[in-house]
C-alpha cells in the first residue's frame, strides 16, 4: 500500500479550506505555552482532560451514538453528548452518521476515510475538510435526530469545547487554557484519527471482516481500548472491544461501573462464536473479502502469460473462438478449457490460507474469489 497523499475525484477545490482555520488556530494555540509557561495545574489539568475526554469520544461518540452497544436515560444521554463534543470533534449527530457510513463501505471506494484508497494523510485528518463529507445525513443517525437538545448540540457544536477552554482559564490562567484545554485537545484530535488510518495499516488481524481493520495494542492504550479495531469489526455491537482478557479496554470499565451505578445497561458482549471465531460469515463480508482475494492475483499479467501460450496449444483456434462467443459466460467456459496458468481453485485456496485470518467460512470464500478470477480473466480473453 502507497501512503502519499492522494486527493479524491474532485481535486484540491473540494476541500473546504475555511474549516481548516480553526484546526489549524488550535495546533498554534498550543505554542501558546511558550508565553504562559507551563504550569503542573496546567498540565494535571491537561491530562485529566484527556482521559476524561477520550471516554467522551470512546463511550460517546462512538460506542453510544453510533454503534449504541448499551442504554442510558435521557439526561445522562445528554451529557455523553456534552461530554463528546467538549473535544471538538463536531457533533454527535455528525460523527454517529459519518461512523455508520464508514462501517457501511468499510475499506471501498465509498469509504470516507480508507487508507487503501486515499491514503494515510486524508484518512487520517483531510476528509474532515472535505466538502463532501461537511453535511450530515440525518437519516443515517434518525434515532438520535429525534431529540431536540441533541439537534441543538448539532446547530452549536463548539459550545460545549468552548465553556469547557473558558473553565480551563479561571482554572489555571493562561497555561491552563493553552496546556490544560489546546495541547489535550490537539491530542484527543489525533489519537482518535489514528483509529482511521493507523488501525487500517498497521496491527494484527484476527477475524476476516471484508476490510483492512486490524487490532493495535499501541493505539488500544491511547484510545482506552478503541485499537482492538479488527475486534470491533468482527463484531461491532459489542460494548467491549478487549475480547481476550490482557487486551485492556478501558471504555468498557468505565462502563461496567456506569452499570454499577445504574446509569447505563444493557450492555451488549460478543456472542462465544464470536469470541472463539467460530461464527459464519454474512454474504456482505464473504464477497468483500472475496473481491480482496482475487484482486491478490495479476490478471493482467495472467492474461499476457495465457494470450502467449495459446498459439502452441494443438486446438488453440478453437480455444480462440470459443472464449470469443463466451460473452457472459467466459468464466464457465475458461474453468472448463484447463488452459495453463490459469489459477487453480487450490492455488487460490492457498493465497488465502497466506493472506486471511482463520474463519469456518474460508471455502465460501475461496469459492467466490476463484469465481471471480475466472470472471475477470475470461472477460478479458474474450476481447478480441
């Protein structure tokens, strides 16, 4: 995989440079403590900033409003919803509809924010800025739209980070504001970015899930246990994201003392199958892992190597003429002719024991994948 910048179908125009302003304003800020000096109010104040607001990002913005892996009454709701935007991230309703669409098209063209297809730096911060990605689809996130003080926080999304700086200023003064809120708030911005980027390039991959999620137990630390991503992937209902028990989940004991406090329930855990990896795969994930395998193999080059052969084979005309009126039905024609270089069920069945993580589902997988070689392959040799 490339990480150079890439810049999506519609070039550099449709990034919406305005609302770069105030992200950009926010990384200066923090130079800020080169006048204020840095105080240890400042900084104890920053770091419990940061903590308190990654479980807003964790808990809120991403395990609630998105994935609503467990309930909560309306107040406390409210202030998850507070507590989630105080990081400045926009809106809840903003962030749960763009996250149910990521999950959605996960690592395809349609994804958001894909490294595979637009690289590590948009990924990770420019498809914020991107014009496209600026309105909400509130049909995507209708079950939370319908609250009126949620809808508010949507139309004011900074007032939340901006009483929380102005707190942090009658706290501990000028370093107070520019360590205490600034450098914990540019931190949270790209901790949590890296669960876009980092978490799709860099870990390890326990579950088949038909993209490029993967478990990191760096990021897992920073994020309070949001880097077991190819955990979530695999499952993504699950109030607990940690499966195996050293994979610390720090969310998830938060919210198991939320729950002891009765002030959420109903948290949701992965069913055993799950755990054990020993459940089916749907059809969505079969095919994408599938179209990931064949893409694995050259057809260009395959077709080079066969197109080459084909005069020294005995009936090579008949070959010829037979892949030609194939049309639809190239592949069915192609798997029937033996013709060599073409890749074997067998060969495919082995870069996917190379490639793909164990699952009860691989020869439903290996199947599609071979399929779809012989697809793509004999379409191309039909062509005259």
């Amino acid at each position: 995989m490339k990480n150079e910048l890439k810049i999506p179908a519609g070039g550099a125009e449709d990034i919406v440079h305005p609302q770069v302003i105030p992200f950009v304003l926010a990384h200066l800020a923090c130079f800020g403590a080169i006048w204020s000096g840095v105080t240890w109010q400042a900084v104890v104040l920053g770091v419990s900033l940061y903590w308190l607001r990654m479980f807003g990002i964790t808990g809120g913005y991403h395990r609630y409003f998105s994935h609503r892996t467990y309930k909560t009454n309306r107040a406390f709701q409210f202030v998850l919803a507070c507590l989630a935007q105080a990081t400045a991230q926009k809106s809840v309703l903003w962030w749960g509809a763009k996250h149910r669409h990521h999950h959605l098209y996960s690592d395809t063209a349609e994804d958001i924010h894909s490294p595979r297809h637009t690289g590590i730096f948009y990924s990770h911060v420019g498809w914020i800025f991107d014009k496209k990605n600026d309105s909400t689809d509130l049909l995507k996130i209708d079950d939370f739209a319908r609250y009126p003080e949620l809808v508010w926080l949507h139309k004011y999304e900074l007032v939340p980070a901006v009483v929380l700086a102005v707190a942090c200023f009658f706290i501990a003064g000028w370093s107070g504001l520019f360590v205490g809120f600034f450098w914990s708030t540019v931190a949270l911005y790209h901790a949590t970015f890296c669960i876009n980027s980092l978490a799709h390039v860099h870990g390890k991959k326990r579950y088949v899930t038909g993209d490029d999620s993967r478990n990191n137990w760096i990021l897992a630390f920073f994020t309070m246990g949001e880097g077991w991503h190819n955990n979530h992937h695999a499952y993504q209902a699950s109030a607990r994201q940690g499966f195996r028990w050293y994979e610390y989940d720090f969310t998830y004991y938060i919210l198991l003392g939320l729950s002891k406090l009765k002030l959420v329930s109903a948290m949701e855990m992965p069913p055993e199958a799950v755990l054990k990896n020993e459940h089916r795969l749907t059809a969505r994930i079969i095919n994408k892992a599938a179209a990931d395998l064949a893409a694995s193999f050259d057809i260009e080059q395959i077709e080079a190597r066969i197109r080459a052969s084909l005069p020294t084979l005995p009936n090579s005309a008949e070959v010829q003429a037979c892949l030609e009126q194939a049309q639809t039905r190239a592949a069915d024609v192609l798997s029937s002719l033996h013709l060599p270089h073409v890749p074997t069920r067998d060969e495919v069945e082995a870069a996917a024991q190379r490639l793909l993580a164990r699952t009860p589902s691989i020869e439903d997988v290996v199947d599609r994948a071979h399929a779809l070689v012989l697809e793509k392959l004999g379409k191309r040799l039909a062509q005259v």
